[in-house]
C-alpha cells in the first residue's frame, strides 16, 4: 500500500489531468463573461478552449487509460455528431427527396419560372443556379454546421470533465462553478444596487450579470451554485470538533469555509434578484436537494440550515421589494396559454416535427424553419422553442430524439445516484444543479446559450468521472484514482494482467475515436460554412448600396453586380432566409427595365411571403414590391391577410399603397373585423384625415357597438369635444366596463363624465379604477387627476400627476403629456396658495414649452420684481 498524494510518479501521470482541470476551470469562469458567449467572436474563443482540452485530452488517452462515458452515452455523442454531418452535407436533391421530402420541396419551391429566371438571369449578367448550393437535409445548412461545432465542443467538454472528475476529483470544478456563480452574482447584485439608489421607488430592477437574458444568467447559477454549496458543506463536514467552534471558525480551514459560503450566498443572492420564476424556483429547488443529498444524519438539522441560507440570500430581494416577483408568479399560467404563448409556439414546434420526422430540419435551424409553421396569434419573434427538447426534436427528428435518448438516459441515472449520496457529496451537488438546468430546459433554451450547455456538459461529464471513480477505483489509471472530494486514497496497486492490457488498449481505441470524432465533426462544420451563420448578412444595407450605386453608375456597374451576386448567393445557400429574400426583390425590382426582370422580383417577394406569412417585415416588403410590380391583386391578398394578426401595421401600409394601387382594389383589403376597423380609423386620424375616420367610427359603432378599442375611440372623440351626451351614451353609469388593461381609457373617460355631471363619487370610483388598470400610463393619470380635482379632492389629485410624471423620459414622444401634466400641477398650486411650489412647476413647463404664454406669465409674476 502507498499514499497516492506523496507519490512523484502519480504526480508526473497527473499532470495532464491538472493541466485539463485548470483549463476546464478557467472555461467555467469565462465562457459566461462576453454574454454568455452567444456571439462572436466569444463563440469560437470557447469553442477554441474546448477544442485545445480536446487535443490534450486525446494526447493523454494515446498513453494512458481514460474514463468514459458509458457505452449508451458514447453512441448518442457519436451518433449525434454524425446525424450532425450528415445534415449539412450536400447530397443532392434526389438523396435528400427520398429522406426528407419536405427539405427537397423546400429547395424546388424556390426555383423561379423560367420568365422570372430569364429577367433574374439578365440582372445578374449569369446564371442564378450556379449560386444555389447542392440540396441538404438540412433547411438551414450553414447554421446547422454552426450547430455541429458547437455540439462538438461540447461533447469534448463532457469527455474532458469525465476524465478530470474520475482522476483528480470533482473539487475543482466545484470551486470554479462556486467562483463562477458568486462572480455573475455579484455583478447582478451591484447592477440592482446601483439602480435601485439611482432611480428609488421606480419598481424593482433586475440581476442580469454579464448576460442579457435574465433567465439564462438564472439558469447558469441554478446549475453551478448547489456544486458549489456541495463543496462548502463537504469541507464543512471535515472541519474537526474543535474546528467548528466559533473560536476556530475565524482561522486555519474554518475561515475558507466560511469565506466558501460566502460566495454561495452572494451567488444565491445573486439568482433571487434575478426575477427569473423558473430559475429561482429550481435554484431553490437544488439548494435545499443539495443540502438534503449530502448527508446520511439530520435531515431536519440540514433542511433548518438550507432555509437559513435562503433567508440570508434572500435579504436583497426583501429590500428592494418583492411583490413584484410574488405577482410574476401569478402570470405564469397567461405565459403558456393561449394566444401568442408558449404553449402555442410548442404547438407550432409540433407541427414542425411532424413535417420533418426522418431527419429533421437540421440542427441549429429552428429559427429558419419556424415560420413555416408559426401561428398569426404569435406576434413575437421566436427564434427558438423555449422547450429545448421539442426544438431538438424539430431540428433532430426521430434519430435525433433517439440518440439524444440513449445519451440522457444514464446521465439521468447518474443524477439519481448522486441524489441518494451514491457517488460522495459533490456528486449530489453536480446532480442537483444538473437536474435544475435539465428541468430548466423545458421551459427555456439554456442549452442553446453556449456558457450554459457548456456548464450543462461539465457537470454531465463530472457526474459520470465521479460515479466511475466511486464504482470502482482501480479502473481508473492503473489504481490512482481520486474519489469525488478529492481526499487522498490509500490504494493497492495491482500488477497488470494480459486481459488488463487487453482491456485498457480497447479503452484508449474507443477513446480516440471519440474525441477524434469530435474534433473531425467540428472540422467539417468550418469547411461547410459555419461562419455564416454567426456573422449575420446585413441584406438591407447591401440593397441600400446597391441602389445608390445604380444610380451612380448604372444597373450593369460591377458594385451593383456583386451586391445581386450576394443576396441571391445567400439565398442559395440559405433558401429559408426570407430577410435575405425580400431585400433581393427589392433591389430587382429596383433595377428591373423590363417586365421579365419585373416578375423575377415577383415571385423572390412572394416566395419571401410564403416562407414567413406572419413576420410583418417580411410581408411588407412582399406587398409592396408586388403592388409595385403590378400585381396588385396578390399585394392586396397579403394586406387583407396582415389585417388578420397585425392591423396597426396593416392600416400603415394601406395608407402607404394608396399611390399605387387603384381604390376599387385597395378597398378589398380591409376585411369586416372590429381590430382591422379600428386600426384603419387610427391610421385616418393620424393622417389628419379626421372626416373620414369619424364617418367610418360611427358606423363602425353601429357594427360592433361593445368592441373596446372601438368604443375607446368614440369616446376620446367625446371627451376631446366635451360632448358629454354622447360620452353618456357609449359609456351609461350603468355599463359593466373590461376590467383589464384595456378597459382603463374607458374608465377615465367615464370618470370625467362623471365629475362633469356631479357624480363625484362616482368620478372618484372610476379615476381610481383606471389608475389600477394602468398604473404606468401618463395619460390614465392625467384624466385620473383632472376627475379628483374636479370632485374636490386635491391631494389625490396631486398624487396621481406627481405619478404620471415619475419616470417619464424628456423625449419628443411624450413632451406633450408631460407638459399637460405639469400645466394641471402648476394651476393646482397657484389654486390651493403654494407659490414655491407652482414655480417650479410652471418652469418646467417653459423648459418643454418655451412659447407657453400661461406658464411664461405665471412665472414672472411669481417670481417677482
């Protein structure tokens, strides 16, 4: 027997795991500082990082055993690096017809007739189809070998964390997920501080940390914070009777280990300010797992010590206010149900999968395949699923869900394991944080924020590196093992045997094939073009300067040949990217001369529209190239339909068609629905064409007489008039209003009814009730105010003002409410004898308002001599 620790020869075979413990320590620290390393050039830095640990790693298996992952595991890394690979591959349009039909109609749709290819071909001086790259399985190629070297820095990182974890312990990356969690806590924290005295009252600020997301800065210290607090109480536990004593707590290894928990306090702190429900919940949720999991006596004892931990961290959040957090956790269910939710983005991602069941669209290409199937009710931008395994199921397919399957399913008996205090008490807390980002990842898309899933992948690989060492500590480097605290071990050293030999030679084999993989997949992602997905094309600003050097120099210049050249180079590569698509149609239509060259705009901006029906960028410059072309039935086609799931938008680029579509065909585009009505009736006002939107409003009244943002309408019609008869008619005293944001404006305006005809009860019940509804609106203050002036309530009155000023940007956007707002203020204290008071006021009514004459006179004859 030996002690490992004093041996020379265990710290020469050791020093390529140290060197691979300090890098992957130094990637948990960094990866998340540039943004979570979402863009470049912080991507590739980390891919490079994993990439060189991936080198080291394979140098190291060459000559010595290393632990791996189990066999199910190692097939679904592999497997999915080849799914990967094969997805971006140009197979050819008939290969990938006989996989994925949907991926060869996809690449077919997008050819034009042969007139359109006939004026198309004339502007680009060449054949469009030499642009057009070879049909993939993937939709989206470029971002799916993006996709690919990513997931192949991860699968290295897992391998390196497995290897480093069995060898050298899991300490170490527990302490840089300690150090990691504190730090990003620590930003947020000062962030919420600095706010918080800077702008008090103004409702709580937000713990980002270095991300710009504050769910995935939750998700990253949900995951790295129970590893760390498992260190803390494993230290803990070392410290001898004496040790613990509050006179030995301050010196020698006491003091790390308060300094330990410390960080984790300031980390959990962190996380509870960040306001993110999920990721405080499962935060939460592995903390008081982590402390129950580590530990076989007390559970009561250890679960009174995991709240006081809580309470501590949670000192900030108290300060600043936590209602806001109670009241986000109300909302949770609107989140997920439905229109527009996240539970209709699964749906859509649903039916997503089910077009592409054999292979999927490819990895990384959600964002390009979801508006295929995006829902109209869904009006915000989605670029991925916020379910990550539905989006890998859309992205993977069937064999992509498969192998992710025989990939999860012992990581996920490992986090069992390390649950029950199988593997040592760092095991629980890498299981812990791993089951929170698994769990996460249901409602979000941490795996896709790179710091994150490289976390993710650390802890998976140091799970596996601890239950092996654990399991068996001779497999491990001829007996060298280190157990999962990183105490030292006495060991026998056993003489090796012929099938011992045998054994490890086939272990080194399955090794570099691995990491050979990996590192071959990520080769192969940068030969197909990885790069262009990350360094996105900027299609409008090439079409600006295209255009302009057009006029310059002609349509045939080699400035304006190149910037086609670009476009329809992108939209060869990228069939999907209907950005790129719309801005090429611009610019052929800009320089078309002839009626072939006209259709070949065309059918890029319908082709544009097809892809992305809902996306209001999109669809806008499709009709208006298609109105402008000619074709002025197919542009009013897509307005009428834009009516349908944006009609502000909508009513815009009617107005905006007007010169160039005739009346008798624009008038079908506006469809018989209240909301398209309404946004029709706003545009007509805004365009100063107020006959036209009145006469439409009364009968649009008529039509739909309990619409809200039709009777909001007609009465600030009413109330801008003072015509209380008819404000009484649209809103009688006995009206059940919406009590919802919506209904707000009606509450107002029957509030200054009801304060002009001496209901002053009445006025005060509804002004309070529209401040409820929309307590951030200026304007709900301003009428509120103006209705508890009136009813004789001035300090109510005052109250509501002051509000409705706080937090108000001096902007051109609201100088004007801001100036009315002052104005009441300003008479208010002339009225009630507070001259001090009332010129302030009416200088900061001067101050937005230079020619105001009732604030100029006031303040010079309050002012004085």
């Amino acid at each position: 027997m030996r002690e490992e620790s004093g041996s020379s020869g265990a710290a020469r075979s050791d020093l390529l795991a140290r060197l691979l413990e300090i890098g992957l320590a130094a990637l948990i620290v960094l990866s998340p500082l540039p943004r979570g390393s979402v863009r470049e050039p912080a991507l590739s830095a980390l891919e490079i990082g994993a990439f060189a640990l991936g080198l080291l790693w394979l140098a190291r298996a060459s000559v010595r055993p290393t632990s791996l992952p189990p066999r199910p595991a190692r097939a679904g890394i592999a497997g999915l690096l080849l799914l990967g690979t094969i997805q971006v591959l140009p197979l050819g349009a008939g290969i990938v017809g006989a996989i994925s039909p949907r991926a060869a109609a996809i690449r077919l749709d997008s050819l034009p007739p042969a007139d359109a290819l006939r004026g198309e071909r004339a502007l680009l001086g060449g054949d469009p189809a030499r642009l057009d790259r070879p049909t993939a399985l993937s939709v989206d190629p470029p971002a799916t070998a993006s996709a690919l070297k990513t997931g192949a820095a991860l699968a290295i990182l897992l391998l390196v964390a497995a290897t480093v974890a069995a060898e050298r312990g899991a300490s170490g990356i527990a302490f840089a997920l300690l150090i990691s969690a504190a730090l990003q806590g620590l930003i947020g924290t000062l962030v919420v501080a600095e706010g918080s005295a800077a702008r008090p009252g103004a409702g709580a600020w937000l713990a980002s940390g270095t991300f710009v997301n504050k769910n995935h800065y939750a998700g990253l210290l949900a995951a790295a914070l129970p590893g760390g607090l498992a260190l803390v109480l494993a230290r803990f536990r070392r410290l001898g009777a004496r040790d613990r004593g509050v006179a030995r707590i301050l010196g020698g290894e006491g003091s790390r280990v308060l300094l330990l928990g410390l960080l984790a306090v300031v980390g959990l702190a962190g996380l509870l300010l960040s306001f993110s429900r999920a990721g405080i919940a499962l935060g939460a949720l592995a903390v008081v797992v982590t402390f129950a999991a580590t530990g076989r006596r007390g559970l009561k004892t250890r679960l009174a010590a995991a709240l006081v931990v809580l309470v501590l961290a949670a000192v900030p959040l108290l300060e600043i206010g936590a209602e806001r957090l109670a009241a986000s956790y109300g909302r949770v269910p609107l989140e997920f149900t439905g229109a527009g939710s996240r539970g209709r983005v699964w749906l859509d991602t649903v039916a997503l999968s089910a077009a592409f069941p054999a292979a999927g669209t490819g990895f990384g290409a959600f964002a390009a395949a979801y508006p295929l199937h995006r829902s109209p009710d869904v009006r915000l931008l989605f670029t991925h699923a916020h379910n990550d395994p539905l989006e890998f199921l859309s992205e993977g397919g069937l064999p992509g869900i498969l192998l992710l399957g025989l990939l999860l399913a012992p990581i996920l008996a490992l986090v069992g394991r390390g649950l029950l205090g199988r593997s040592g008490p760092l095991a629980a807390g890498l299981a812990a944080g791993l089951l929170a980002f698994l769990l996460h990842s249901l409602v979000d898309f941490n795996f896709h924020v790179p710091s994150n899933a490289a976390t993710a992948a650390i802890l998976a690989g140091a799970l596996m590196g601890c239950a092996g060492s654990a399991a068996d500590p001779r497999s491990r480097n001829e007996g060298k093992a280190i157990p999962p605290d990183g105490t030292p071990r006495l060991t026998l050293v056993a003489p090796p045997s012929s099938a011992g030999a045998a054994a490890a030679r086939a272990g080194r084999s399955r090794a570099i094939f691995l990491g050979s993989l990996a590192l071959l997949a990520a080769i192969a992602a940068t030969a197909l073009s990885d790069r262009a997905a990350r360094v996105p094309l900027d299609a409008a600003g090439i079409a600006r300067e295209a255009v302009t050097a057009a006029i310059d120099s002609g349509p045939a210049a080699p400035a304006v040949r190149a910037a086609l050249t670009t476009l329809r180079e992108e939209i060869g590569r990228r069939p999907l990217d209907a950005a790129a698509r719309g801005a090429y149609a611009g610019l052929l239509l800009e320089l078309a001369a002839s009626p072939e060259e006209r259709r070949a705009a065309a059918f890029h901006a319908a082709r544009a529209a097809e892809i992305s029906k809902v996306s209001v960028p999109v669809v806008e410059t499709a009709v208006r190239v298609l109105a402008r072309c000619g074709e002025a039935g197919r542009a009013v086609e897509l307005l009428r339909s834009m009516f349908g799931y944006d009609p502000r938008s909508a009513a815009a680029l009617q107005a905006d068609l007007e010169p160039f579509v005739s009346p008798s065909v624009l008038v079908k585009a506006l469809p018989d629905d209240p909301d398209a009505w309404a946004a029709w009736i706003e545009r007509l006002r805004a365009l100063g064409r107020a006959p036209e939107a009145d006469a439409r409003l009364d009968r649009a009244i008529v039509l739909w007489p309990r619409h809200v943002p039709l009777r909001t309408s007609a009465a600030l019609r009413a109330l801008a008039g003072q015509r209380w008869e008819e404000m009484r008619r649209l809103l009688p005293s006995s009206a059940d209003l919406p009590r919802e944001a919506a209904g707000a404006a009606l509450f107002a305006c029957r509030s200054r009814l009801r304060a002009a005809e001496g209901d002053l009860a009445g006025a005060v019940g509804d002004a309070s009730e529209a401040s409820r509804l929309a307590p951030d609106d200026p304007w709900i203050r301003l009428q509120a105010g103006i209705s508890l002036e009136t009813a004789g309530d001035a300090e109510r009155a005052r109250a509501q003002w002051e509000r409705g000023l706080y937090g108000i940007v001096p902007s051109d956007g609201n100088r004007w409410i801001r100036s009315e707002i002052l104005t009441r203020l300003a008479r208010l204290e002339d009225r009630v004898g507070r001259p001090a008071d009332a010129l302030r006021a009416w200088r900061s009514v001067l101050d937005l308002d230079p020619a105001h004459a009732e604030a100029r006179r006031r303040a010079e004859e309050l002012a004085g001599p």
